[in-house]
C-alpha cells in the first residue's frame, strides 16, 4: 500500500506560483502580506491539507520558537477573571496574533520550580503586575529579551502608567469637598503579609518595585497639599484584589463608630471600591453623602453601576500592545509611560 505525499512548503509555493518565503509570511507574519494575497493562501493550503510550517523543525533551524512568555504575578485563575489582568493579556495577544507568535503564560504565584523548564523554550519574555518576589527573575534566561511592566527591573525596559500624577489628581478632586476623616486602602504595599490596618512596625515596598506605592505617594503629595499629614491618615493593606479577600479588611472600617469611620476612602483600585461600595450598601451607608470613594483602573463595572465610580481610567490594552511590540522589535526597548484620564462618578461628585 503506498503512502500519501504529504504535502510541503515547496509544493504549495510551486502550486501557487509564489516563493517559499511567502508562503511562510502566510503563516508566521501575516502584516507582510496583503489580505488577499494570505486569504488565497490559507485557503490553497487548507485544500491540499498543508497545515503550515513545521514549527519544531524551524525552531532548531533558527533557534527561535515564536514563543513570548508572559509572567504573571499572580495565579492563572486570577489573571485570567481581573478586568485589569485580562485586558493587558488581550493587547499582548492581539500584537502576538498578528506576528505569528504564540503566548506562553507563566503564574508567578505558582511553586517556583514549575517555571524554568517552560520558560527555556521562549524567545522573550513580559513581566506583569505587582511581583511578589523577584527571585523566579533570576531563573528566567538573562540572555533573552524582557520587559517589565508596572515595577522596574535594572538594566531593562519597563512600561508604565502615570500612577503617581494620576492618584495626585483624583485625590486633589476628592479633596475638594469639606472631608474630616480620609483613609487609604492600599493593596500589597507592605514586605510582609498584612490584610489589615498598617503600623509603623510593617516595611512599605519602593516604588520601583510596586504600582501600590507610586499610588500611595500621589495620594500622600495631595493629602499634604490640603493640610493633612500623611502620617496620620489611617492606612490599610490588603493583600489581593478580590472582594473575598478585601471584604474583611474594610468591613472593619465600615463598622467603625461614626465618629472614628472615615468618610472617604481613596482607594489603590477599582475592585478594592467597589467592594467597599456593595458593604456600605448592605450597612445603609449612603454614598456620596455618609460615604465618598474613589478607585483607580476605571474597569467598566464601576462604569455601569449606581452610583458609578470616580476613578481613573488606565488604558490596560494599550499597555499589554506596548510590551509586545518591544519585546518583537517593532518599536525600541525604552521606558515607556502612559497617560490615565480622571473619571467622575457619582461616589465622589
């Protein structure tokens, strides 16, 4: 019984009349073809049932695999479900698409030896989000590109928003009105595990190492600026940004005495308001008028809601485009700072 030729690059570029390195743009870079040249393509190509270039053969050919790691600081599960997380993946992915890579992502919260073996097979590499510990940096190849997004790495490219201009601003528009008692809810600020009011006794991380600070220093300079002294504005920590694990920490607050709860909470992020949104509800707490908050990310549940969150508004897309573009080439591997726009909602007018 003979066996079918199984089609190959070659045949499909002389069936169609074009060179070898078309028929491989077709595949792995569709921006150097016109739509139409690749539709043909892909559509010949399904045809005779030639399903692309043999992947492992070209990585051992160029030593590359068109594969772009992602390290999160936080589980997949997490990732994948925060408004925030996702849509930064989404820009990643909508560059990666487009050049024909593919995205490894690696959870930072996961046991430290899981990472390195599957980290070896990527070109380059992204590192998102509030890093818990830099020691999973130091098994990842340091001969391969990387960019840092949202803390600083020495020696390497980083994405930014303007997280400290932007918390100056929205709590300088909170401030405004008369307030007797602000407080700050922060997320993982401090060194050690801390779900709950911070002393004098917790270590605060740098702002190179955390968004968490830069935001709480804008809060800080603003706070100053309307006659308050930092110091003395309660601060509380929680350590994830979902409402099982914010929940019990501003519980806490709202059930203070009338004359000790704050009546406004600037708050790191949109999920940590509105979780204290949906708690001051079920307390009968009215918001503005007991009860002003502010978030930052400007996700769209705080958009859709009553009364609808002022925030600031980051555009997360738009960061994870940025990182992928550096981290393939298109554009140079500098600094990179995003603008944020202020958003006014109903919870502080």
């Amino acid at each position: 019984m003979s066996v079918p030729h199984r089609i190959t690059l070659k045949d499909l570029a002389l069936e169609l009349g074009v060179s070898t390195a078309t028929i491989s743009n077709a595949f792995n870079r569709p921006d150097q073809l016109s739509p139409a040249l690749r539709e043909r393509i892909l559509g010949e190509a399904k045809r005779l049932g030639y399903r692309g270039p043999d992947a492992k053969a070209r990585s051992l050919r160029t030593g590359r695999s068109r594969i772009i790691a992602v390290v999160l600081a936080e589980s997949l599960t997490y990732s994948l479900n925060d408004a925030v997380a996702s849509e930064f993946l989404s820009g990643v992915a909508e560059v990666l698409d487009a050049h024909g890579h593919t995205m490894l992502l690696l959870p930072g919260r996961e046991h430290a030896s899981q990472a390195p073996g599957s980290a070896n097979i990527a070109d380059g590499f992204i590192v998102y989000g509030l890093m818990p510990t830099l020691a999973l940096l130091g098994d990842l190849p340091a001969q391969r590109p990387l960019v840092a997004v949202d803390f600083d790495i020495e020696g390497r490219p980083a994405v930014h928003v303007d997280n400290q201009a932007a918390s100056r601003a929205i709590a300088h528009h909170a401030l405004t009105t008369p307030t007797q008692r602000p407080a700050v809810i922060n997320l993982r600020l401090t060194a050690e595990p801390c779900n709950g009011r911070v002393t004098p006794e917790h270590t605060l991380l740098p702002g190179n190492r955390t968004i968490t600070r830069s935001r709480l220093d804008g809060f800080y300079q603003a706070l100053e600026e309307r006659g308050f002294t930092p110091a003395d504005v309660p601060l509380w920590n929680v350590e994830e940004n979902t409402f099982e694990v914010c929940s019990p920490v501003i519980e806490a607050i709202l059930d203070l005495p009338d004359a000790e709860r704050p009546d406004l909470l600037l708050c790191m992020s949109d999920r940590i308001a509105l979780t204290a949104l949906t708690l001051a509800e079920q307390r009968s707490l009215r918001v503005p008028e007991d009860l002003r908050l502010v978030g930052f990310d400007g996700i769209a549940e705080g958009q859709y809601r009553a009364p609808r969150l002022t925030t600031v508004r980051q555009d997360s897309v738009e960061k994870g485009r940025i990182a992928a573009r550096m981290i393939l080439g298109l554009t140079p591997a500098v600094d990179s700072l995003l603008s944020t726009e202020l958003m006014i909602g109903e919870s502080c007018p």
